[in-house]
C-alpha cells in the first residue's frame, strides 16, 4: 500500500450522514427505488440495508467478505430470478452515491488536501473493489442459473422418458409426443442406462402415445432394441400406431428378433405381470 487513508473516520462520517446517504442513492438509482419492496418481498433482498455492508467492505477493503458477499447476492438473485438490470444500476449508483459522499468528506473534513495523490489513489482502488464486487457477483449468477438450467435440462428428460418399475425386473417405458433426434439420444442413453443399473430384464416399450416419428427415428429406435438385447434384457414392444407400422412396411423396416409386439399395454402387463 503506498498510502494509508483513516478508514474508521470515513466510516463514521458515512453512518453519520446515513439518512441523507440513502435519500441520495435512491434519487440515483431511479428504476430501482420504486422496486425495493417488490425486491425486498421477492427474495428477501434488503437493498439498502446490504449497501451500506457493502460501502464498508469496500471502505476498509475487506476483499474476502466482498467476494464471500457478492457469491452470495449472486445466488440469491439467480434463484429468484431478480431483474440483473436493477443490480446493475443499483451499484452504479451506489458508486456514484459514495464518491460524492467522499468527496463532501473532504471537504468537511480537508482529510486529504495536504496529498491530492491520496485521494487519487482512494479513488483507484474503490472503483476497483465496486468492479470485483460486480465481476464476482456476475460470475455466482451465472453459475447458479447454469445450474439451475441443468437441473430443469434434467427433470424434463426424466420426465420425457419415464422408465416405470412394475416388477423388480420388469419395466415399462411409455413414450408420448414426438420423436426427434434430441429425444431419440436421450431415450437411448437412459434406456441402456437403467437396463445396467436396475437389472431390467424386461423392457415394456409402449409407442401407444407417439404422434410422429420420422422413419430415421424408426431406424434408431431399432438400434435401441439392438442395445438393449445386447445387454440381456427382453423388449416387448406395444401399441404400434397403423400408420408408424405403414412407415416400417415401406421403408423395409422389420422387427424380426428384436422385440415381441403385443397390441396394447394392457395385455403385455397382463401377460407379463402373471408371469412374474
């Protein structure tokens, strides 16, 4: 450090003047003053109580509790899904809010007339610690929601192909929708997937439910079969719509080994239920 600055007495000229400081803040931040109860309901998010916390990190340069706070808030704003354009202007305006409280310090105070290059370099390093804080809080938030968006990615494809447990080796994967060719790699992967890992020995794959599949689709799903014969499990497929067996006709597409067919769902279970 080539300077030292009395950090309590700013302290205390802040929290002495804290009333005027957040009448400021808030003529500064304009689209966000009428937004700090919503914020405040939303995500129990207290604006100013958690500015003033940071003006003091920032004042007594405490990096470590930024971070650790900036981590924090972007979390909280990434799981409620706060407007980042409200964070922005807030610390822009917090910015601009404690430079000039700085700067009526000094002139009430005269704490830095005798070396103007304190002040410069107090400037320097506060725009740099506002600048971590946002860096920081950015990278938390995008991180979260990434995580987040994960997680969904991940419920949707569970919820997509819905393996069903009915005996301790008996499933069935009822398909609904369309079939394309995002979806034919997910039922792909978690289909030869859960063969391994619960010990399915019979696979019910019921196509009752599938709107449309593209012939491509048609030629996939048999590599699937394939699959799932090579890892020693049984695949009874039902409810193969007139119009998809039309499609496997025409295209020269066969079952042969690959699965048994049963007409509906109902019957493969019947049958299947009373052999286990």
């Amino acid at each position: 450090m080539s300077f030292v600055y009395d950090e309590d007495k700013i302290m205390e000229f802040l929290l002495q003047n804290k009333s005027v400081f957040e009448e400021y803040l808030l003529s500064a931040a304009v689209n966000v003053r009428d937004k700090i109860e919503e914020i405040l309901l939303i995500g129990n998010v207290d604006l100013l109580n958690n500015a003033h916390k940071l003006v003091r990190y920032i004042v007594e340069q405490n990096e470590t509790d930024l971070i650790a706070f900036a981590e924090q808030e972007g979390v909280t704003w990434a799981t409620h899904s706060l407007t980042l354009s409200f964070k922005l202007e807030w610390i822009q305006a917090l910015r601009r809010t404690l430079w000039t409280f700085l700067y009526k310090f000094e002139q009430e105070k005269k704490a830095f007339i005798e070396d103007s290059k304190v002040f410069f370099d107090l400037e320097k390093i506060v725009n740099e610690k506002v600048d971590e804080f946002l860096k920081s809080f950015f990278v938390s938030y995008s991180d979260y929601k990434d995580k987040l968006i994960l997680a969904q990615q991940n419920l949707v494809e569970n919820l997509s192909v819905p393996i069903i447990p009915i005996t301790s080796t008996t499933c069935v994967l009822p398909l609904i929708g369309t079939i394309d060719y995002s979806r034919i790699q997910i039922i792909e992967e978690k289909v030869l997937m859960e063969i391994g890992k619960l010990r399915i020995q019979t696979l019910i794959l019921d196509l009752s439910g599938i709107i449309e599949i593209e012939v491509e689709m048609i030629n996939d799903l048999m590599k699937i079969l394939d699959g799932t014969a090579m890892m020693g499990c049984k695949a009874v497929v039902t409810g193969l719509r007139p119009e998809v067996v039309t499609k496997m006709i025409r295209s020269g597409i066969q079952l042969d080994n690959k699965a048994e067919t049963k007409g509906t769902l109902q019957q493969a279970l019947k049958d299947y239920l009373v052999v286990t």
